[in-house]
C-alpha cells in the first residue's frame, strides 16, 4: 500500500548521469510521483523528476507562477543534467512550465514534448465551469472522486487525495488564473529544437485549439492529436507515451503510433 510518504518522497533523480537527461514536469495538483510509470520503463536512462513549487512535496512553498517555476527547473537542469542541458516533458501545467522554460532558457533545453496544454487560454464557457470548483480541490471528497479518472489503485487512494489537497488555496487560484488566460510566448521562442504538443483525443478542444497560435511563435512545431486517450494518459497507456518521449530525445521527430487501450 502507498502511503503520502513515499508520494513526497518520491526521488528526484533516476539512473546514471551519462548520455543525455530526461527532465519530467508534472501537471497540477499532483507530483512527480506520478512519472513512475515511465521510471520503470527507463531504467537506462538518467531522469530528473522534480516538484514543481508549490505542489507535493513542496506544498509548502508559494507558487511561483510559470516563469519562476520555468526558472526553477532551469536552476535543476544546470546543477544536474548531464552537461547541463535537458530534453523536457511536461504534461498538463507541466507543459506550461516547459514553454516557459524553452523561451526564457532555450540554451538549456535538447527537446520539447508537451502533452495537455491549453497554452492559447481556455474558452469563457470552460473558465465559467471550472472556476467555481476552485474551492472544491482543498476538498478531500473531490478528488477521491477524480482518483479513478487518474488511474488510482483504491490502495494508493488515500495517498493521492493527502498529495492533492495540499496546495494552498493561494496557489490553486493563482495557477487558474495563468493557465486559463493562456500563456504562450509573447515572441517567437529562441528555442529551435525539437518540439512536440501532443493532445488526447478525449481531452478538451482548447489544448488542440492551441496549436496554431503555438506553431505561431515555435515554427518547428509538431502536433499530434492521440486517439483515445484522455488527459493523465501517460499512466492510460505507459508504454505509448514512453516510446513518444523517446521518439523526441532520440530523434527529434514523432509520427504517432496507434494506441493499443
């Protein structure tokens, strides 16, 4: 059984320092924890797999807003990726963090793969929505309800929640009030590696929405819409979102491949 100890505890760093890293962003309300599916299915690879401030085990810390939080893993990926630069996956706010970071640091960055993002803002009628469920996310019943959309063993189900409502009420609000407003770079990034912003065909049309607003300042974009897959699929379907993350580190180019879930 998991317990909230080994969620806050879960280790910043995976595998030997050789080759090139992989630096794993994780969305809102949750943890690196939640990479531990694509830890087991790179164990020769050297990962880095922090918490965003403000969330998990940094619960206590204030959120930072994107940039700082871009910042952030730009102080990370110098002090530990090998030779101090990174291919960067974010899913969900992580993706968020990872554009911020590849247009305020691209000197640092290999590659860009970003999944969940609706980087251009949600729609009036979303933002209508979800903002009055802000209160509800510091309430346990929530998301012991939204445990099954994640994929959540009922063992680990009390762990979750702990993670989940740890965010202040500060920092949910502040974190809404960016990502829903959108927040692509005001310029063209100076980033001109690999980029890849995949969306689950399940998911929300503004994270599709974004695309050409994002190819707009990142030209060598690639998309890729996932049949099937809703939002948190890297737990849906481990190995497929693995083979995606490789397929960007290694050869800087994704075609898709067809879910097997």
């Amino acid at each position: 059984m998991t317990d909230t100890t080994e969620l806050t505890t879960f280790p910043l760093e995976h595998g030997t320092p050789a080759g090139e890293t992989i630096v794993l962003l994780h969305g809102g309300n949750v943890g690196a924890w939640m990479w531990q599916p694509q830890v087991e299915r790179l164990p020769d690879r050297h990962l880095l797999t922090p918490d965003l401030p403000g969330y998990c085990a940094r619960a206590g810390e204030p959120w930072r807003g994107l940039a700082g939080s871009a910042d952030d893993i730009a102080d990370l990926i110098r002090a530990r990726a090998v030779d101090g630069r990174a291919h960067v996956v974010g899913l969900s706010l992580g993706g968020f963090v990872a554009t911020q970071l590849a247009w305020r640091h691209p000197e640092l960055v290999r590659s860009i793969t970003i999944t969940g993002s609706a980087l251009d803002g949600y729609s009036w009628l979303e933002r209508t929505l979800i903002k009055p469920q802000l209160p509800l996310w510091r309430k346990r019943w929530y998301w012991a309800a939204q445990a099954r959309f994640f994929g959540i063993l009922k063992t680990e189900q009390e762990a979750f929640v702990d993670v989940a409502t740890a965010p202040t009420a500060d920092t949910n609000a502040r974190m809404f009030a960016e990502v829903t407003a959108g927040a692509l770079p005001p310029t063209p990034t100076p980033f001109t590696g690999p980029f890849l912003a995949a969306s689950g065909s399940r998911e929300t049309g503004s994270i599709r929405r974004a695309f050409g607003p994002l190819r707009a300042v990142v030209p060598q974009l690639q998309t890729w819409v996932v049949p099937g897959m809703h939002h948190p699929w890297n737990q849906q379907d481990p190995e497929l979102f693995t083979r995606m993350v490789l397929g960007i580190a290694d050869t800087g180019v994704w075609r898709g491949e067809p879910s097997t879930r």
